[in-house]
C-alpha cells in the first residue's frame, strides 16, 4: 500500500490539521515508508509464539500492610 498526495491531504482533513503544500509533499515518503516497515511486520511469522504484555516478568510488588 502506498499514499500519494491527495490521500495525505485528505487523512489532514480527517484530523482537522492545517498543512501547507509543502508539507503535505514532504510527508507523503514519510508515510510511505513507516507502511512499508508495517508491511515488512505483516511478513513475520508468529506462529506458536505467545502473546507478551511485558518482555520482562515483573511480580507486583505488595506493601507490608
């Protein structure tokens, strides 16, 4: 999936933001490249993986009362 100006002009619009011309060009390779990395994700498999809510196993500290 790619954007191209008018897509990035239109999701401004969704999100009530004010940009230039300019910027709306400057930001059309910016999204294209954060949707490639989130392509490249899509791609890993994870099979039989476990679903994580913190890499590190923490235990909940308790107060002594």
């Amino acid at each position: 999936m790619s954007v191209d100006i008018d897509k990035v002009r239109h999701i401004a619009t969704l999100a009530r933001i004010a940009m230039s011309e300019d910027e709306l060009a400057r930001l059309v390779p910016e999204l294209n490249n954060i949707l490639g990395w989130v392509e490249q994700l899509a791609e890993v498999d994870t099979d039989g993986v476990e679903p994580l809510t913190a890499v590190i196993d923490q235990k909940l500290r308790l107060r002594d009362d």
